[in-house]
C-alpha cells in the first residue's frame, strides 16, 4: 500500500476510525486486560517484565486440612476480589477497577488494625478444638489458642503487597497491539 493509497483510505474511513477509538477501542481493550489481570489470579502472580509469583499465604502454609488451602493467594471459594476487577469505558477511554472494599491494601499492601472482639476469640477456640487441641502437636493449632487466649485488644496485621491491578510493559503491549489490529482492520476491509 502506498502512503497516498494509505491517506485515501484513512480519508474514506474517517467515520469508522472516529467510532472506533470513542467506542469500539475502549470496550475491547477493557475486557482483554481485566482479562489479562484476571489470568494473573490463576496464575498466582503478576507479569511486569517477566512473571513475578505473590508471597504464599499463611492460610496456604498452615498445613490444615479443607478446600480453603488450595487456593492461591487472592482467590476464595467466593473469588470476590476476582470477579471484582472490572472495567469501565467513556469516550476514547477505558478504566479499569476493582470495587471490593479490601482491594487496595492487597493490591499496594499495608498494614490494618483489627479489634479482637468475642467473637473471635469463641472462633479461635472453635477451630482450636476442631483441628484436634493439644493433642494435634501442629504449630498453627497452637496458634488458634494463643489468638483465644491474647490480650490484646487491637491486632495489627501485615499484608504484603500483591499487586492485581497495575500499569505493566505487558499492559501497554496489549493495548498497542489491539489499536493497532482494530485500525488495520478498519483500513484494510475496503
């Protein structure tokens, strides 16, 4: 194609271009990089410049028995943090989201403060005598009754980082190669 054959087609197609960067553009780059971030979750991990796995869970280490210790990091039986990154378009424009109250401090990672209530401490006690008391000899059984047991009125809680939502070489690659096959399509089809 000659660059005065590329004008007259860019010409020719001026409707369909604009339409699609306002509309079409944005709707198809949000749903292939929630997508992207969605795989990122079942791989257990993020991809900026080569797979970058996230810290294995306390929960994953325990060694207890139960569905619950199967999952990756991020991921329940509920899969909420998952199924919440979403996306969202405007004109010429996409923004991606997740709208689940704990997702910041997963994705940036921080520190929380969380009361022990009675509650907790009648839960703590519960899972202490289910998973076999101190007879069990595990190391996290013994820290079922510790939690029951604590003094403590506030915990402080550390979560790493675990970013799920993020700008990445991959992220813009995807992007790029999206506008530029869309437009290749719209030129090319007359």
């Amino acid at each position: 194609m000659t660059p005065a054959e590329f004008a007259r087609r860019l010409k020719a197609n001026r409707r369909a271009l604009i339409r699609l960067v306002r509309q079409d553009v944005p709707k198809i780059v949000g749903a292939k990089v929630v997508g992207f971030y969605r795989n990122n979750y079942r791989k257990g991990g993020y991809v900026d410049g080569g797979f970058h796995p996230w810290k294995i869970t306390k929960r994953q280490l325990s060694g207890l028995p139960g569905a619950a210790n199967r999952y990756g990091p991020l991921l329940s039986k509920r899969n909420r943090l998952f199924s919440e990154t979403r996306y969202r378009t405007g004109e010429a424009s996409v923004t991606i989201y997740n709208n689940a109250p704990y997702a910041k401090i997963h994705n940036e990672g921080g520190e929380i403060s969380a009361p022990v209530t009675r509650q907790m401490r009648k839960y703590f006690w519960a899972m202490y005598y289910k998973h076999g008391g101190k007879d069990s000899g595990n190391p996290t059984v013994e820290r079922y009754k510790w939690m029951a047991l604590t003094k403590k009125d506030n915990l402080r809680i550390k979560i790493p980082k675990r970013p799920f939502v993020y700008g990445s070489k991959e992220v813009s690659a995807l992007v790029r190669s999206v506008l530029k096959d869309e437009i290749r399509k719209v030129i090319t089809s007359r």
